[in-house]
C-alpha cells in the first residue's frame, strides 16, 4: 500500500514578536501552529476546522511553502521538504496546488480566462500553442464550463464560477494535493453545493489528495475522509470524519457541532455555549489551552497539558479521558 501523500510531525510555527525599531529585541512569540501532526492519504481529504485564528491557515501556508517551520519536518511522498532545492522544489510546487476563498481576488482581471488557467502550464512547460489548446478545453469541460469561457474576463461570470476558473488553474499542472483554504465560504449559500460536490467528483476522477480549511462543518463532514480540530494551534481531536462529526468528544469539537446548522430540521442537538474569547496565542493559558472555557473543566486541566491519545475510536487531547499515547 502506498504511503501518504503529504506527513507532518511535530510541525511548529511560531512568529517572533519584537519590541523597539532600531535596537529591536525579541519579547515573546505568536504561537500560531503549536506541535502538530497528521497525515493526507492519496485520493484523501484531510479537514481542518477551528476558530479563527486557531492556525489553520498557518498550516496551509506551510504546507505550500509560503511559510518556513519552525520546527517539525513535513514529508511529501516520503521526500523531507527542507531537502528540495531547485528541480525537486519546482517539481514540488506543482504537485502541490491551492484554491484561495475569494474567487473575486485570485484572478487577474486584465487577463482572460484561457490565460489564467494556463498560465500556469506555460510557466512550467514548453508545449505547442495546439497542445496547450486542447489542455484548456479539457480543463473548462471538467469544471463543468463552455468552450467560449476561455475568450472572456473574469468579470463576466458569477461568484461559482470563478470558483471554478480557479479549480481549472489549480488543476493545470496535474497536481496531487491540493489545499482548499474555505474554498465556498465567499459563495452564495445556492451554489456552494454544486462546487462542493464538484471538487468531490474531481477527487473521484483524478485521485486528487484534499487539505480542506472550512469554517462549515456540514461542509467539512461532507467532503473529509478525516477531520482534524485545531484550538490555539494545537490539535485537539484528530479521526475518522464520520466517527467525529457524528459523536465528538472533546469539548471544544462539541461545541462546535452544536452551533452548526443540523443537517435535518427536525434533528435535536444539546446547546452548548462556549464563555469568553479565544486567548492570545501570544501568551496561552497553561494547562490546557481550552480549560478557561470548558464547562467540564477540572483543577489539573489548568496545571497538566492533556497529551492527544488514542480514544474511543479516535485521538483526543482531554482530561475527561484516559488516552493512549
């Protein structure tokens, strides 16, 4: 069996912060990602979900390279990526492609579609313009877009479908993983499904390896074969997307389920309101970084830090449970 498509041990991300201009010195740092790890399988999708500001974006920025670890080692197909340097780098940054949130600011407005979407295949490889041609249209068609899109802007299509200009761009290269940062959250509720349900297709048809960031949780169980839940730059609870969604059990990963929308109108949820803000990943609260807002917190979730283990089908980083590291 092939390994996974995209390893992360122990990632770490953490931003000095600094005092004075001049003679400037290092006074704390942002904790943005905080010892994290996980897996994406090929043909998988990983979700990660978490308030903002928890680090999601940090991670995905990492995984791209537009970000450097702290420390931890990432691993793509085995390969440690400090090790890339000049072709297997470039040979990385196209595996490895990106659907941004906003459709409206990731296209170049002064440019056509046909060469937004190949400007990518252009860059990278030296085809003649007939073969460049038919690449394009057998990209529009996959995105479920006509032949005469190639001709027009940006400008002359709706929110969905510049969603799927960029779905087009990201797949010109062939990628194998793909990070989709909240890839409908700018989308009019209507159309987020069809695109949804696109990306899935997509996946089916190409082997495609997902990291989906969402704030939608009907969306993430949706689309994930695994879900991991991240507070403050840690992750909290990590498993199978349906043994999470439909039972989850670290206090923070309920709390998020119950505000969602249910899936069925009728559907009863307990009604669990999380107290307070979110702390400062600049100075986290010891202990558990959830504790101060736990409605079952214990004295030693603010003096132990709860190790992410193994229970109940899952791993779970709580005091409330006796997990197996």
């Amino acid at each position: 069996m092939a390994g996974p498509v995209l390893e992360a041990k122990n990632l770490t991300k953490h931003f000095p912060v600094k005092t004075g201009v001049v003679f400037s010195r290092q006074v704390g740092a942002v904790r943005a990602v905080d010892d994290i790890s996980f897996t994406i399988d090929p043909g998988k999708t990983l979700g990660l979900v978490g308030e903002s500001g928890c680090g999601k974006t940090t991670t995905a920025k990492m995984v791209l390279l537009l970000e450097q670890p702290t420390s931890g080692i990432m691993r793509f197909e085995g390969q440690d990526l400090q090790t890339l340097d000049g072709g297997s780098l470039r040979a990385y940054r196209r595996a490895v492609q990106a659907v941004f949130q906003d459709p409206y600011a990731s296209l170049n407005p002064r440019m056509r579609v046909g060469s937004i979407i190949m400007e990518p295949l252009v860059t990278n490889e030296a085809l003649p313009s007939v073969e460049v041609r038919k690449r394009l249209l057998r990209l529009l068609e996959l995105v479920g877009l006509p032949e005469r899109a190639a001709d027009l802007f940006p400008h002359e299509f709706s929110g969905g479908q510049r969603q799927r200009i960029a779905i087009a761009r990201a797949l010109a290269l062939s990628p194998r993983l793909v990070v989709l940062d909240e890839p409908v959250s700018a989308l009019d509720v209507s159309i987020r499904a069809q695109i949804l349900n696109l990306l899935v297709d997509l996946q089916r048809d190409l082997g495609l390896a997902y990291l989906f960031i969402a704030h939608d949780l009907a969306a993430v169980a949706h689309m994930s074969h695994a879900i991991a839940v991240m507070y403050l730059g840690k992750i909290v609870e990590y498993g199978p997307a349906k043994t999470v969604a439909a039972d989850p059990k670290h206090p923070y990963t309920q709390a998020l389920f119950a505000a969602a929308l249910p899936a069925h109108p009728d559907e009863k949820r307990e009604e669990i309101i999380l107290t307070g803000e979110v702390p400062s990943p600049i100075n986290p609260p010891a202990g558990c970084h959830f504790h101060p807002r736990c409605p079952h917190v214990m004295p030693r979730c603010s003096a132990e830090v709860p190790p992410l283990g193994v229970a109940l089908g899952r791993e779970v980083a709580c005091h409330l449970y006796d997990v197996k590291q």
